[in-house]
C-alpha cells in the first residue's frame, strides 16, 4: 500500500493512464481520504469489481466537492461524457451509460463520482436481470444480530427451493442478499417473485419485518426491501465505495464471514478481498414452475 504523498512522489497522479487533477483534494473529511486514494481504491478493487459493473446501465453519485458538500445522483452526462465511459440509447429512448474497463472506474472518480449503483440486468438484454437483491434496511432501533438474523433466514428460505444466495455489507446499516440467475425471464415477472420471497420471510416473524416501504410502518422493524428489483431499479455495486463518513465499501462476504462482521462493516482502507463463494460465480437456472410456486405464496 502506498500512501497518497507516496504515490504522487513515485508515480505522479496518474492512475492507469487516467490523469487525476486536484489528487490531494479531500473527498471525506473525516478521515482524511483524497480523490486519489478514491481513484487509486478502484484500481485496486478494479478486477474484482468490474465483472459486477460492466454493461450495466449505472446511477453515479457524485460529490464534486467531497461528501460533506452537495451530493446528487446522475444517470447522464449531457455535453462533456468522461473517457472510457460509454453512452447508449435504450429501444425505450432512455439514454444510459456504462463502462466496460477498469479505466472507465478511474475515470469516473476523476469526475468526482464516489458511488456507483448498477441495474440488475446488462446489456443488450435490460428487460432480463441476471441478478436480484433483497436489501435489507433496518430501523435505526433494531440491534444488528437482527439484521444478520433476516440475512440468514432469507438465505434459507431460497435455499428450501435450491436456490444459492450471496451477501454484502451495504456499506451503511444493511446487507444486501443477492441471487445471480440465468437471463431466463423478464423484469415483469422477477420483480412479484421478489416481493414473495421477501413476504415469506416477513410472515415469519410480523412484529420484526415489514415489507412496506412507508417509513411510519418500519419503526423498530427491518424494511426487506424488494423494490430494488425493477427495470431502472439499481443497488450498490459490490465492492462499490460509499459517499458516508469512514469510507465504508459493500463489501462482499461469505456467510461465514457475514456471521463475523459486526455493523461497521468495510471500508476503503481494508484490503479488497473476493470470498470463495464470490469467485467465478455460475448463473442458476430458475424454473419458471419454481417462479409460479413462490410468487404465488
Ligand atoms: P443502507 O444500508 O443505508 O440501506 P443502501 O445502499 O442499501 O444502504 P438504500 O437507501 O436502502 O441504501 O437504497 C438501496 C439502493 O437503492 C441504493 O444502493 C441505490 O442503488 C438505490 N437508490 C436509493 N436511492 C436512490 C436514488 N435517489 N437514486 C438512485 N438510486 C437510489
Ligand atoms: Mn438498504
Ligand atoms: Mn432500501
């Protein structure tokens, strides 16, 4: 690891090629974390982190004067699009951009993007998702043995159906449970099956969970939230820094480590580790009479 002054003595602030200006410009304040620490933070996680983002329509947060400044979500460039990323039309007319190189994470930190939140589903087929996610918001109540608890639980409710899960930290008070399938069917029918899956869970203890996304119903309660599941709909990208005091990252984890992890979770300054199960991951195949049986509850 070399420290920001350190790299900029040896390697100037270039980073992969991608010339980074205002290097030493802090982007968390806290803690001290420079721009280049954030661009030199994607090269490291780049390899990692890439197959989860590329051609995939992202939503970029983006903090131009560090996290305690304006904070806004892009989905667009409109004049000036950084190098090594790219823009494409959608059939609907939807203008969405990608990347497809590591250079493209450098380049987008260079314009000051922090977080990056891909679709679940990539192109060219965007009606399709290959990933789903139940991302799990718990009320500021709810201790986090809870929290890890509807991870599990959920967890083992797809597994009863064969059915393998992953899991992250959110990066804030949450993990994220992520299932990566085939690209077999639409949006349209995924997204009731998510809700279904997310309500089997919720049955099972009404007092804890709440699948209903008003704040006044999820008071001292975990929100399983499955409207992260939609065509346009995006998440975290694993591995992705977040734009929140301490740096945190949605770190990915195996369920081993998940049972370890205490609330605070990552952050930018841990080595980038890829746990077992996250290694050259295998799309399942989902069952369309598997859909119709647990969307039907
Ligand atoms: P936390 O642990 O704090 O819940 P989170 O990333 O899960 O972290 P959520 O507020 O639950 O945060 O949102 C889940 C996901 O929904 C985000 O990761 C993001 O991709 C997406 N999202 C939420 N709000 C917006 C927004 N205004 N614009 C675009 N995407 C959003
Ligand atoms: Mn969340
Ligand atoms: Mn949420």
């Amino acid at each position: 690891h070399l420290n920001p002054v350190e790299a900029m003595g040896s390697l100037g602030s270039t980073v992969l090629g991608v010339e980074i200006s205002h290097p030493d410009r802090v982007v968390y304040p806290d803690d001290g974390v420079t721009k280049l620490e954030v661009a030199r933070y994607y090269e490291r996680v780049g390899e990692l982190m890439l197959p989860h983002v590329v051609d995939r329509p992202l939503a970029l947060l983006r903090t131009p004067e560090g996290i305690g400044g304006e904070k806004f979500f892009q989905k667009s460039f409109k004049a000036h699009v950084p190098p090594h990323v790219k823009v494409k039309t959608l059939d609907d007319g939807t203008e969405i951009l990608f990347v497809r190189e590591i250079k493209g994470l450098i380049s987008l930190a260079q314009f000051g993007v922090i977080e990056l939140h891909p679709w679940g589903s990539r192109l060219p087929q965007v009606d399709k998702p290959d990933v789903l996610v139940w991302d799990l918001d718990p009320d500021e109540k709810v201790p986090w043995k809870e929290t890890l608890g509807a991870a599990f639980l959920l967890r083992d409710c797809l597994a009863e159906y064969g059915l393998e899960t992953r899991a992250k930290s959110s990066g804030g008070k949450g993990i994220h449970v992520m299932m990566h399938l085939k690209r077999q069917h639409t949006w349209e029918l995924l997204k009731p099956f998510t809700k279904a899956v997310a309500a089997k869970v919720g049955e099972q203890n009404p007092k804890r969970f709440t699948i209903t996304a008003s704040k006044s119903k999820r008071s001292g309660k975990i929100y399983i939230d499955w409207l992260r599941n939609g065509k346009g709909a995006t998440c975290i990208a694993p591995w992705g820094l977040r734009a929140r005091p301490g740096a945190p990252v949605s770190m990915p984890v195996t369920w081993e480590q998940l049972a370890e992890m205490g609330p605070r979770g990552f952050t930018i300054r841990e080595p980038a580790q890829e746990p077992e199960n996250w290694m050259s991951i295998e799309p399942q195949s989902l069952p369309i009479s598997l859909v119709r049986e647990i969307s039907r509850g």
